[in-house]
C-alpha cells in the first residue's frame, strides 16, 4: 500500500470525490480543494506529495499554478487533468515542471500507477534535500571548531570570498583541514548543491593526473578503450578542489592554466575544445613562491591561483582549540563504538595540549579515536594515549626517579608494541621474568 500526501484541485464535487474513494484505497492520504485559493491554503499547511490539479478551476488556469507551486515547493510533484486534451498546454505544463498531463475518464486506469511513480519520484528529491542539507550542515563554516584568533581570521576570509566565483589558494600544513575549508568555501557559495570534486594532485603519476583532471578519447593510450570524463568536466558548475597542487608536473600546468583563463580545456587524445563553468579551489603545503623561484612551477599558474589566499594555522599555533577539537572527535568516536564516555580527565587534555602535533588535527582525531577505542571507564585518561604523548612531561636534563621510571614506561611499551601484545617474547627481549612483565604491566597502567 502506497503512503503519501495527495491534494485533489478541481471543482467538479463528484469527479473530486470519486478520485478521492479510488485514490485513499489505495492507502494514499487525501486532502480536496475546489480552487486554487484554497489550494494554497491547504499546501501552506500540509506536507503534500503530490498534486493532482484540473486544468480549468474558478479562479485561474492549472498550467499557471503549476509554474507557482513549483517555485514555492519545488519538491511537489504535479500531475495535471484536462477533459480535452491540449497539446500546447500540455507541452507548457512540462515546461513548468509538471510530472505529467492526463485526459480525465479517458485515462482513469492510468491515475494510481501514475500517482505511485509521482510519489516515489517526490520522496526521491525530499530524501535528497535532506542529505544535502545534513551535508551542507556538516561542512558549513560553523562546524569548523576553534576559538583561537589565527582560525577566526581563516574562517572570516573564506566566509568573504565564498559567495564570488574567485580562485582561492589554500596554504598549510598536511592535515590542517584544507579540505574541510575548501568544502565550507562551496557550500558558502551559490555552486551550492552543484558537484563538489577533490584530487589530490600527489597521488597519481603525471600521465594518470593529466586523464583523471581532463579526461581522454578511446584510444588516446593503451588501456583507454573507451571515452572518459575527466573530473573538471564531473565538476561543470561546481566546484574542483585540487590538493597539493604544488605537486603538480610543470608540463601538466599549463593546461590547468588555459581553464583558469579561457574556461576551455581539451581531452588527452582529443583536438577539439571543451567548455566548462567550474571554480578551482587549490592547496599546498609547499611554498609556491620559492618553487616559482627554482622554475618548479609556473609563474603565471601561480599568479592566477594566488587571487585570493588563505593559510591555515598549524595546530601547534592553536593550542587553545585543541580541548574543543578532541571533546569534538570524542563524541564522534563513542557514538561510532556505542561506548558512554562522558568527558576527558584533566591530565588527559593537558598532555594533548604539551604535545607538538605534527600532523596536525588529523593527528589529533587519530589519537582520539585510539583513545575512545581504549578507554574503560566514562572518561578518556592519560592510560588511553600512544607512550609518547603519556611521557610528554620528561626532560632528560632533570633525570629524577619519575623521570626513569617514564623512561622505563616507555621502553616496556615499545617492546609490548613491536611484539604485538605478546608478553612472553617481550619478557625475553627485555630480559625479565614474565613475573615482573606483568607487574611492570599493572603498576604503569601499559597498554598492550
């Protein structure tokens, strides 16, 4: 049995309510309107799948209304109803976004399979609506996390250049979340709901990145046996963002060069020109300049790359984010392995905190995702981290009892690591008994 929302436009009573019996055995929800004043009224406050609409009505033409609740509820799908058929207006119709155009009593078997395909059709679009606004959500500007003044400054730039079509070049560290900025910059834009693309220029050797980016015919290679779009034609009226650009062959710039200027690129094996509406959104964690200096990249590529450039601070030079950032990823990761983990001790953020993070946030999520999988209890505790951010505290120059005892920690951790668990051979290469192992184990909270 279908279940759906139907609106029935017509101001025949009896022709309204003989499709309004057929239609509800059918396990549809029915609402009536004899106007399209009354109509609006009901669409207003009903969430309506699809309408079912009379050509002719008391205080206007179907075709016309048509064209109005589309633009106001561009997911109702309309199937409209006419006693004599008109091609022009039924052409109109289509025009205007109607599902279909029927003869009414001529085509009465047709209505049910007609509705079913309509509402199937209607969910389709509202399902996804609704996952591109949780992913708008996801990847807006308010869910990139931070407080410091050097993450304020890079979001409030991107914010600004958002809404233009200009080229942004994003600088920073890997795994400062260029990405994330890059996919914020899109959905911040009008290309919103339009194809968002990323390529990361580095992992592929010049020859593969030059078909990935632009395409080929049949035949432009050995193993090109068929034609094949490349990602900037996929990104047409969206957004292509490539990362490590700097990686980028010199031969190969050029060409991404010509759609910078010309919007027009051309296929690997082809000769003729492809026209594209795309925004290039860039990245690199090189320092372009000095590579434009050592003719490792083209000056003119890098000129029309640098419109507008934001740099992304490392995490080392936000360290006040860093307790935000890991309650962030801890919530994600609990939720993911169902475990009920309420906070982070004390320690536990302090140690986050003295650690230089050289992978930046995506070093961070790794180690909190390690910790949540190791935690026992309803908080993430030091005993949770990698060795080397538990013993972030020592200094060899003030070697103290703790300090020794820190450096034996550490040892002990490493041999259980490099054995994978396996206590009896770690006893042997540290040469201990297997007693004192699993003392050592439980007195310095080891995790193995």
């Amino acid at each position: 049995m279908a279940t759906g929302s139907i609106l029935i436009v017509d101001d025949e009573e009896k022709l309204r309510s003989l499709l309004k019996r057929i239609i509800s055995l059918e396990g549809f929800v029915v609402h009536e309107a004899s106007s399209i004043k009354a109509a609006n009224k009901i669409l207003d406050k009903e969430a309506i799948d699809v309408l079912l609409c009379d050509v002719k009505l008391p205080d206007g033409n179907g075709v016309a209304f048509t064209q109005d609740a589309k633009k106001k509820f561009p997911l109702i799908e309309i199937i409209l109803l006419t006693a004599y058929g008109n091609i022009a207006d039924g052409v109109q119709a289509m025009k205007f976004g109607a599902f279909d155009y029927i003869t009414k009593g001529d085509d009465n078997d047709k209505i049910i399979p007609l509705l079913n395909n309509a509402l199937q059709k209607s969910q389709l679009q509202k399902r996804v609506h609704e996952l591109e606004a949780q992913v708008g959500k996801k990847y807006s500007f308010e869910n990139i996390l931070g407080d410091s003044i050097l993450i304020k400054e890079a979001v409030d730039l991107a914010k600004k250049v958002a809404p233009t079509d200009a080229t942004v070049l994003l600088l920073g560290e890997t795994g400062t979340g260029k990405e994330v900025f890059a996919q914020a910059i899109h959905n911040g834009s009008k290309r919103f709901g339009k194809p968002f693309l990323a390529l990361n220029c580095s992992a592929f050797s010049p020859e593969l990145l030059e078909s990935e980016i632009f395409g080929h015919k049949a035949g432009a290679f050995t193993s090109a046996i068929k034609d094949k779009k490349g990602l900037i034609e996929e990104a047409d009226e969206g957004t292509l963002f490539l990362d490590e650009i700097g990686e980028m062959h010199i031969d190969l710039q050029s060409k991404l060069l010509r759609v910078l200027e010309t919007n027009e690129f051309i296929k690997v094996g082809d000769t003729k020109s492809v026209k594209v509406d795309v925004r290039i959104i860039a990245a690199t964690n090189r320092n372009l300049q000095k590579e434009v200096n050592e003719r490792k990249f083209r000056e003119d590529l890098f000129y029309r790359l640098n419109v507008f450039t934001i740099e992304l601070p490392a995490l080392r030079d936000r360290k006040k984010d860093i307790p935000s950032l890991a309650e962030h990823f801890m919530k994600i990761f609990a939720n993911k392995s169902q475990k009920k983990i309420e906070g982070m001790s004390k320690d536990f953020v302090e140690h986050l905190q003295q650690h230089d993070w050289k992978g930046n946030i995506r070093e961070l999520k790794n180690v909190v995702e390690r910790s949540v999988i190791l935690a026992n209890g309803s908080q993430l505790t030091i005993d949770s981290l990698p060795v080397e951010l538990q013993t972030t505290n020592y200094k060899p120059q003030a070697l103290s009892a703790f300090d020794l005892a820190s450096m034996e920690k550490l040892h002990i951790q490493r041999v259980l690591n490099h054995t994978k668990g396996n206590k009896t051979e770690a006893a042997r290469l540290l040469n201990i008994g297997l007693t004192t192992l699993y003392r050592k184990i439980e007195e310095y909270k080891l995790q193995y």
